[in-house]
C-alpha cells in the first residue's frame, strides 16, 4: 500500500532508526525507509505502513549502500524499533487511524 500522506509525514522528522554511531540525526534529511515484509517479492517494496523514519545515513546502511562494523542482526533490530517508533508518531500525529469495532 502506497501513501504519499506517510512518505511525506517523514520530511523534517528526527530519526527513529539512531544506528550510532554513524546516525547524522539531521531532520533535514529524513525519509520512510521500508522495512523488510514477508509480504514483499523480487523488487516491490513493502507498504508505506512498514517503514521507519531514517535519516540519509541510517536509510543507506538499512538499505546496504553504506557499510559499517554493525552486525546485521543489530541494524535489523534498530529498524523494528525504528518502525515502531514511527508507527507511534503516525497514529498520534493522526497519519494512521485506528477505528475500533
């Protein structure tokens, strides 16, 4: 699922990612980075939902086009919080809306 209203709600936002030490931590520079999904195949990638706000530094490493001493394991880890976090900040800035039954 695409949604330019959940991409853009990343522009000017503080980094949920934090991989230290190599965060900039630069607003500025901030964009959805998509996490992986079981749901995602080949090249599509997953809901906008499923993603983290990341600064340009913490995006490239999730994605594999910066190259640090952190285990996969740990950049992983960084990202589920970080799509945690941004999941908070979505539903209480009203981006994502939970209806109950």
């Amino acid at each position: 699922m695409k949604s330019k209203k959940i991409r853009d709600a990343a522009r000017g936002e503080e980094c949920t990612v934090e991989l230290h030490p190599y965060c900039c931590g630069d607003p500025a520079t901030t964009v959805l980075a998509h996490a992986p999904s079981p749901r995602k195949g080949g090249s599509i990638k997953s809901p906008d939902w499923w993603g983290a706000h990341a600064c340009s530094i913490c995006h490239d490493i999730v994605d594999g086009r910066r190259k640090t001493d952190l285990s996969s394991e740990e950049i992983h880890r960084c990202l589920m919080r970080g799509v945690f976090r941004t999941m908070e900040r979505l539903i209480e800035e009203g981006h994502i809306v939970i209806k109950s039954r």
